[in-house]
C-alpha cells in the first residue's frame, strides 16, 4: 500500500480557492518534488499534510492515519494529532524556538509528543544533530547560528519525532546562495538513505537530481506529473513549458 | 551644631527605623503579595481574552475596561468603605491586597496579551508541527517567550506598584507612608519626614530596579526576533 494517499483534496480561503483537488499518492521511500509559480498553492498543500491548514474537503492518508475532510464538519483534535505526527515540517523561515538550544529544539518533539525520556530525547537529538553536521554547536541559541546551520536544526528537528514522512517547504530559499549548499547536501542524504519526503523548492538542478517524481502546480490543481527527466526533457503540458522556461530563464 | 538642626537630626534618626520598619512589614508585603497574585489574575485574564469563549472573554474584557477607567483610589473606597454596606467586611491589608491585585490583572493582562500577540505564528506552527497540543505549545514555546517580551513592561508595573502602595494609607493601612504621617502629627516637621519617607521609597524601588536588570538579564540569553 502506498505510504501517502491524497483524495480530492480542496482548500478554501473565504471566497478563494487555493487547492481544487488535488490527488498524491507517494511509496516509500520516494522522493517526490513539487515546483509551480508564486502562489500556486504549494505551501498549502503541504501545510494542509501537516494539518497546519485544515482542509475544506478531501481526505488525507499517511502511514496508518488518515481524515476525511468535510466542510463544516469538526475534525476530532486526536486525529489531527495522529496525523501530524506522521509528518515533520521543515519550514522557509526555520522557525526554530529561540529560547531553546539547538539540541533542546530537537529534544523538543520527543519529550512532549513522544513523552521520552530525557536522556533518550538527548541521545537520539545528539545523534540527529550529528547527522547534519552540527553535532559541535548543539548548546548554541539559534541566533548564533548561520542560516545554513539554523535551517540542518529545524531539518533534525523535524526528523525528531520519527516521522513516517519529511516535508519541506523552500528550505533554501530564505538562505544568502552560499549556504544553500549545505543544506541541499543534508536533503540529498535524506534522500539516498531512502526517506520518504516531498519537497517544494525552486532549485531545478537540485530537483531533478534527488526527485522520483516531480509535480507541477498551477492555480490549485496539479498540471503535470512524471519522472525528472520527462517533465523537464519533453513536458506533455504547454504550461509547464512556459513554467520551465520561464524560471530557467532567470 | 545648632540646637534646631541638632533636634532636626534626632528626629530623623529616631523616625528612621520606624519608618523602615513601616515599608518592611507593610509595603514590601503588599506590593509582594499583590504583584504575584496580580501576575496570575493578569494572565488567567489573558488566556481567557484570547481564546474567544464567548461569555468568559466578555467577563474579562468588562474587568479590565472597569479597572482601567476608573481611579485606583476610588476602587479601594468602594472595596474598604463600600462593600461593608452590603455587608462585606474586609480587613484594611487585605482590601488593600484586592485593590491592587485587581489593578495589576487589568494593567498587567493588556502587557501579557500583547505579547502573547507579538510571537510570531510560525512558533505557534513549529511547536504543532512538532505534534504538540495547544496547551503545550502555549505553555512551552509561546509563553517562556512572551515572558521575555514582558519582563521590561511588567518591571515598569512592579516598581509603579510599590509606590502605589501609599493610597493604601487611605484604607487605614500603616504602611510606610501612613507611618510618615503619623510621625508628622507628632513632630510637626513634614519637610523633614517627607523627605525621608521619599528616601526609603527610593531605596526600595532602586533594589528592585537592581533585580529587574538581573531578571532581564537572564531572559536576553536568547534573543526573539
Ligand atoms: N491564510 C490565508 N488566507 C488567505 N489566503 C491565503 C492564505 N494562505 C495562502 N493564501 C493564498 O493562497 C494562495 C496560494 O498560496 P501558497 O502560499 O500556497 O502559494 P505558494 O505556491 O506556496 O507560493 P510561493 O511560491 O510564493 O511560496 C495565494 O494566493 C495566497 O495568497
Ligand atoms: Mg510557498
């Protein structure tokens, strides 16, 4: 059965409708790449995963928790839990907790959601920060990191609580371009070790490299779907075309 | 030394422990005692306006709009003076503590929610993403924060509260400034006492500006942007 299973999702601001069904379904273990201009809904949709939007209908399956979405109707608070639990948000903005350390940001999740003990939380935070390199700044604040450094934090945090799957959305694009690559290289890893994740960003290069499968979203609905070298050597799709030349363009 | 300013000197020093005295066992407690418990009355408040519970939150915005329009003074009247025509007697020191804890809940829950406010939302984001409830984000992410944000405000409320003490000598409270005015009656010299009761405030509020900066200190360890 496939890891991630997305049904006619829709979401509605007020009058607006910034998704207008949207369908995914993800194995695990694959790595799948959303690109799409400004505004397309893609930060939505992937906060509507984690459940930080609440859907206007559809329904969401990860791992073994799922919703039904229904306008209107509540959502039980238990199973918005359950559900963002199977994923872990890697933010723009990082949007890490500045009174912590960067080893108390990644102890975080494991001490409150998973209720660990707090040497275990420590052990598996040290580990996870060793994973992106930042294992020697585990007592700093996070105003005493780069960028870079802030954003590979909030990437171990997000892996913290044993999520079934990784979402990130632009994680470099908040960064000056000669920290993107750090963090390009740690998502890179992710992916080699077999993680599942989906992955909105607008480094082409990078998406083509680490992407099993690559969506274009255009105004809510998804425009084109296939493998790396399909959508971008010969899109099916007149916008996509347009969408690729024009963000190769610049 | 001349005999006048030889008696002046006397009664200083004779009025100066009493006076101390007065602000030690009477200002220090009521500004202690009302601040905590004006504190959590302040944030009680906070939560409640902010979690938009339709007749709750009505509740407390008629609180702090009552508190806030209307002198301090008065409110010790009506609970001192007042209230026992409706058959509720309450003790000087404890009216006293009323008065100004009901004043810093108002004052100090606008403080409280304004900062709550100011946390950004992706906070609020990353703590749920992280699988956290509401009450474990507010209590663990956004509250330690919004202290920091409020320790210089509240400070500000704490040292106008110790010198807001002195209307309790207006509830018939002995605290220190009640005492300086005894004194006056006795010794007639109320440059003099005055004076010194304005020293022995100046005192107390310039230790507790002291421990303000160490408190603030210690929350600029981390920096919120
Ligand atoms: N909370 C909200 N209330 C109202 N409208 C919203 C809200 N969040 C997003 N939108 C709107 O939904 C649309 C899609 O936004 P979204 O952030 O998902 O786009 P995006 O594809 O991530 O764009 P970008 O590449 O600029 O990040 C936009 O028109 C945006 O204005
Ligand atoms: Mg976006």
């Amino acid at each position: 059965m496939a890891m991630i299973e997305v049904r006619g999702l829709t979401k509605t601001f007020g009058e607006v409708a910034v998704l207008k069904g949207i369908d995914l379904t993800l194995e695990r273990g694959s790595v799948l790449v959303i690109i799409g201009p400004s505004g397309s809904g893609k930060s939505t949709l992937l906060r509507c995963l984690n459940v930080l939007e609440t859907p206007s209908s559809g329904t969401i399956a990860i791992g073994n928790a799922g919703i039904a979405f229904a306008g209107g109707t509540r959502v039980r608070q238990a199973d918005v839990l359950q559900l963002r639990r199977q994923s872990g948000m890697v933010f723009q903005a990082y949007h890490l907790f500045p009174h912590m350390t960067a080893l108390q940001n990644v102890m975080e999740g494991q001490i409150t959601s998973l209720r660990r003990p707090k040497e275990e939380a420590r052990e598996r935070a040290m580990r996870l920060l060793a994973k992106v390199g930042l294992e020697t700044r585990a007592d700093s604040y996070p105003h005493q990191l780069s960028g870079g450094q802030q954003q590979r934090v909030g990437i171990a945090r997000a892996m913290s609580i044993d999520p079934q799957l990784l979402l990130f959305d632009e994680p470099t694009s908040a960064l000056d371009p000669e920290l993107v690559r750090e963090v390009l290289k740690v998502i890179r890893e992710l992916a080699q070790e077999g993680r599942t994740m989906i992955v909105v960003t607008h480094e082409m290069k990078f998406a083509r490299e680490v992407a099993d499968r690559i969506i274009l979203i255009d105004e809510g609905v998804i425009v084109e779907e296939g493998p790396p070298e399909q959508l971008f050597g010969s899109p099916k799709q007149e916008r996509t075309r347009q969408f690729l030349s024009r963000i190769m363009g610049d | 030394m001349s005999d006048h300013s030889e008696r002046l000197w006397q009664i200083f020093t004779d009025s100066f422990l009493p006076l101390l005295h007065a602000g030690v066992a009477f200002t220090v407690p009521l500004t202690l005692i009302s601040f905590v418990l004006g504190l959590l009355l302040a944030l009680v408040t906070a939560l409640v306006r902010l979690s938009d519970i339709p007749v709750l939150s009505w509740i407390a915005r008629f609180y702090v709009w009552i508190i806030r329009g209307t002198p301090l003074i008065v409110q010790l009247f009506i609970i001192f003076y007042g209230l026992p025509s409706l058959g509720i007697l309450i003790n000087a020191f404890p009216a006293a503590v009323i008065g100004f804890t009901l004043s810093v809940g108002a004052y100090g829950s606008e403080i409280i929610r304004a900062a709550i406010i100011s946390i950004p939302r992706g906070q609020w984001e990353a703590a749920y993403s992280l699988g956290q409830t509401r009450l474990q984000a507010l209590r663990r992410i956004i509250l330690p924060q919004a202290a920091r944000v409020s320790v210089p405000p509240l400070s500000n409320s704490f040292i106008s509260l110790v010198k807001d003490t002195s209307l309790a000598a207006t509830v018939t409270v002995i605290e220190l400034f009640a005492k300086g005015q005894q004194i006056v009656a006795a010794t007639y010299e109320p440059m003099l006492i005055y004076c010194e009761v304005a020293l022995i405030y100046l005192i107390l509020c310039t230790v507790l500006a002291v421990l303000q900066r160490r408190l603030e200190r210690y929350y600029e360890r981390f920096d919120v942007r």
